[in-house]
C-alpha cells in the first residue's frame, strides 16, 4: 500500500478539513506573525490547534452518534428557520471569501506569467488570467458533476496535497536551521510589548482616518487554525466516509492526526518566517502567500521558493476546492434539501459558490473592481456565524433529547466550550474592527 494509501486507511476527513483551512490567508498570517514576532506566538499556535482538535473531534462525534445531520437536528429540535439560517450564513461567508482563494490560484501562478511580461502586452496577461480562473473553475465543476463518489475522489486529492504543502514547507525549515530552544521558549504564554493597546483603533495619515490592529496577524493566524466552520464540516465527512459509532475510535484519531499535520505544517511556515524575516523584513510588506515566496528566494535560493510556491499552490487549490463545496452542502442541508456532495442541490449550491467567486476574481483582475466591500460584508457575517456554529455544536452535545446518544466526553465539551470563548472574542475584536471601518 502506498502513503497516500496507508493515511487514508485510518484517517482522511480531518485531513479534508486541514487541506481546506490552510489556505492562502493561513499561510500569510502565520508567516506575518513569525515575520512581526519571531517564535513568541508559538503558544497561540499551539493553543489553537488544541482547540481545533477539540472542536473536529466533537463534531466527528456528532456525525457518528446522530440520527440525523447537524443541520438535519437543529431543524428537528429548533426548527427549520435555526437550520436555514446557519446554511445561509455560511454559504454567504464562503461565496465571498472564494473570490480570494481564485485570486491566490493566479497570484501563485504569477511567477512563471512573469517570463512573459517582455512579449506579451499586459491586458494580454490578465486574460491569460482570466482563462486559468475560468478552466481552474470549469474543471472542479466538470468533476462535480462527472464522477461518483466524489467523497473519495476528494479525499485522495487533498491527502497528497496535504503531503506537498509538508514537503514544500519542510524544505524552507531545514533551510532556516531555527533555533529549537528559541522555538520551545516560544511555547512559554506572552504577550508582545506594545503601547498601542488590544484592540483595534484608528491613527490619522494624509488626512484620512485609518484603522490599525496591533493584533489582526495574531487574530487572523488563530481563526485560520481554530476554524469552527472546518470544524463544523467534520460531521459531514464522516457521514460521506461511511464511519457510524462503530468508529468512534478511528474518528477521534482522525481528528488529532489531521489537525495536529494543519498545527504542523503552520507551525513550519510561521518559524521559518520568524527565522530568516523577524527583524530584517517590514510584515506590512508580505501582503500575499506569494510575497513571502520572494523574499525567501534569495536567501534560500530559486528551488527551495519553488518547492514554497508549490506548497502554497497546494494550500491554495485545496482551499479553491473545498470551501466551495462547505457553503453547497450546509446551505442545501439547511434547506432540507441533501447533505451529501453526491446529491443534486448541493452540487448546485456548490457551483453557485464557485461562479460567483470566479465572476469577482475575474473583475478584480480585468478591471480592478474593488472588493474591500465584500470583504467587509463576508467579516460582518462571520461574527455572526462563528459563535452560532460553536453554539451549535454544544447545543447538539449537550440537549436533552441528544446527549445519550452523543455521550460526549468532558474533554470535547470543555475544549469546546473554551472555543466558544475564543470564537466569541475573535467575532466581538472583528466586530470593533468593521465598527470602525464603517465610520
């Protein structure tokens, strides 16, 4: 049996889940926060993997005990709007942030369009662009629509990509040679020295108001790794893989080999900024996954950045992939309407997804539409929909009518419960952020 073989044989949907939350922006605010503060903020990694392993595990344990889907219970229990809401909360998160992850497919693809720069006119470019976003998006909903048993066909995929972002990771890190006392000091709970106090606030520049965040790389790498709605998806996927409570065992050691290879991998990709950028790199300067790769270049040389670009092309791709189709199944499952990928109308919803994040990918590359708007409604729903999801999740562990069945242990309720307090305060500091922006 291969490798790809012998992980799937014992795990698989939680390295769905870790393929699908390590994408572009997790691999940029890991990177700013080890550029910004070195190995001090390894503890916050640390501390978010734990959390997310307590959240996957809980849910992986819902999808096997309950009768019936997450949303399938919530509209049993509360009603069907409770459902309809939490699918179209998060459906509409999804289409919006999916127009970033078309951007990154393109941006990582920027080096090799820049050898024809010197033949080719510029808008000739952004059309080459534009036809890699349009076959990128055709080929997923070919797939979609052309294979059966798409569970297993995206379980494989994500296993190697989730093994080509190690290995174009791990490479960078053997290069860096960090520190490993600094690393495990790093482990040690602190607070960065700043006199510009914790929450976001607004300074004056050319006459106008800007809004500064000591804190948003910190807050981003922790709701990147700590991602409730991966979590929440983890029902899902057990349910598509075929696991019943027979299974308990295999789902609990899926969700910590999973999440522990996402804390892994981001862990590599923070230290090895922290290594070779803290203190000679500005972090205002990394503005993509890509940017990162170029400064890496002429310290590691031309094929360590590449084996990073790839490693970002992986993240990128799987992110592509699969946060189209979290937003498809929930809103179909939220309606009542399916919940496996196999089904008609979460391949619709799936492709709804897709077409509009390639459709605002397209104007921002041909026309430089302006998408601080989306990301400002996509910010303001997700203080609504992390909390509700968490929530959630406690709420169909804890029911009355539920918790024998479910039997969760007191550690997934605790974790849990601590991740509500942390989903909460990550939704409330975003909350003062857009509050800002907005006046």
């Amino acid at each position: 049996m291969n490798l790809v073989g012998l992980v799937r044989e014992r795990i698989g949907p939680a390295i769905i889940v870790a393929a699908v939350v390590l994408g572009p922006g997790s691999i940029l605010t890991s990177s700013k926060v080890g550029c910004q503060y070195g190995f001090s903020m390894m503890w916050v990694l640390a501390s978010a993997v734990v959390l997310m392993i307590g959240a996957t595990a809980l849910s992986a344990r819902l999808g096997v005990s309950l009768e019936r889907t997450l949303c399938g219970e919530l509209s049993q229990n509360l009603g069907r709007p409770v459902a309809v809401f939490i699918g179209i909360v998060l459906f509409l998160v999804v289409a919006s942030f999916q127009s970033s992850n078309n951007i990154a497919v393109v941006t990582v693809l920027e080096p090799f369009l820049a050898t024809w720069e010197g033949s080719l006119a510029p808008q000739t470019i952004n059309w080459l662009k534009v036809g890699i976003l349009i076959s990128a998006n055709l080929l997923v909903m070919v797939t979609l629509y052309g294979m059966r048993h798409l569970y297993q066909a995206l379980e494989r995929l994500m296993t190697w990509l989730m093994l080509l972002m190690i290995l174009g990771f791990g490479v960078n890190l053997l290069f860096a040679r960090p520190s490993v006392l600094a690393m495990l000091q790093g482990l040690i709970p602190s607070l960065p020295e700043t006199d510009k106090g914790f929450l976001p606030y607004v300074v004056e520049a050319d006459g106008k108001r800007i809004v500064q965040d000591a804190y948003w790389a910190v807050q981003g790498m922790i709701a990147t790794t700590f991602s409730i709605a991966g979590a929440f998806y983890q029902a899902y996927l057990v349910r598509e893989k075929g696991w019943t409570r027979d299974h308990l065992a295999k789902g609990l050691q899926d969700s910590i080999v999973g999440i522990a290879a996402l804390g892994f991998t981001t862990m590599m990709i923070m230290v090895t900024a922290g290594a070779v950028l803290h203190g000679t790199v500005a972090p205002d300067s990394l503005k993509s996954a890509t940017d990162v790769a170029k400064q890496l270049e002429p310290l590691f040389g031309q094929y360590a950045a590449l084996l990073f670009v790839l490693g970002i092309f992986a993240g990128a791709f799987s992110s592509f992939l699969v946060n189209a189709s979290i937003g498809g199944v929930l809103l179909s499952d939220g309606l009542g309407w399916g919940a496996s990928l196999d089904q008609q109308w979460p391949k619709f919803f799936t492709v709804a997804a897709l077409l509009f994040g390639m459709v605002v990918a397209i104007l921002t590359t041909v026309t430089k539409f302006d998408t601080v708007a989306l990301i400002i409604f996509a910010q303001a729903l997700t203080v609504l929909g992390g909390p509700i999801l968490a929530i959630s999740l406690l709420y169909l562990a804890l029911s009355k009518n539920l918790r024998e069945q479910v039997q969760a242990p007191g550690w997934m309720l605790g974790l849990m419960g601590l991740g509500l307090i942390v989903v909460t305060g990550l939704a409330l500091r975003t909350a003062v952020n857009l509050y800002l922006k907005l006046t």
